[in-house]
C-alpha cells in the first residue's frame, strides 16, 4: 500500500491534492497548521506547524505500507499562478494600490489563472499516475 505525506494538504493546491487522493485507494498522512475538514478513517492528521524547529521530531506511520510519497507543498514547486484565496484578495487590492499595472487581475481575464484541482491532478498524475 501507498503512503503519501503531505504538508499544507488543508486549502489551496495542499487541499485539492488531498481531495483528489482521497478518492483513491492510497493511505493519507497530511501535516498541517489545521484540520482538514473531510478526514478518512485510516487518514492521519498531524497538526505541527513546520515554520518552528522540529529537531529531533519523529514520525511513525508506515507499519502496514509498503512504499511512502513524501508531498512537500511548500513552495518547492512551482505551479504556476493559482486562484486561491490569497490571490483573491491580491487583485482586489491591485487596482487600489498600483492602478496601472493590474497584472494578478489581467491574469483572470487573459486565462492566466490556474485552477488548483487541474494542478493537482497534474502533479499527482506525474507522481503516482493518473
């Protein structure tokens, strides 16, 4: 059985990742800052916030599993430009704050602006397979 870890699998790209594994046969570990809201039962959930030192931190989880995909979703990829909340809020203080140059808002209109499940099931197809 598979194991995929994941950190930052609680919104945005992290989020639709979880999503979209959770509706396969694959064990889930997701680290986190915060619950997910919809937890299989033999998903875990970790809550550690990886900004403050782990040293020496340790984690079990992988008895009955026979391979592990460690998901790091913390900006080691490079996805693109996502709709997420954040960029949301970007473009609602763009046109305030640099009037001319509306670049995060031209991405909406001009196509620019990745869905994060379309990037997700793109990173999960090249990891795991479709």
């Amino acid at each position: 059985m598979l194991n995929v870890v994941i950190t930052g699998g609680c919104s945005s790209l992290g989020g639709a990742i979880v999503d979209i594994l959770q509706r396969t046969d694959v064990l889930l570990t997701v680290i986190g800052r915060q619950s997910t809201s919809n937890k299989r039962a033999n998903d875990c959930f970790v809550e550690l916030d990886l900004s403050d030192d782990k040293s020496g931190w340790k984690y079990n989880n992988f008895k009955f599993v026979s391979k592990v995909l460690f998901i790091s979703n913390a900006g080691i990829i490079d996805p693109g430009v996502l709709n997420t909340t954040m960029q949301q809020k970007i473009r609602n203080s763009e046109s305030r704050l640099f009037p001319e140059e509306c670049i995060f808002s031209n991405l909406t209109t001009n196509g620019g602006l990745l869905e994060p499940q379309v990037t997700a099931q793109k990173i999960i197809n090249k990891m795991i397979g479709p």
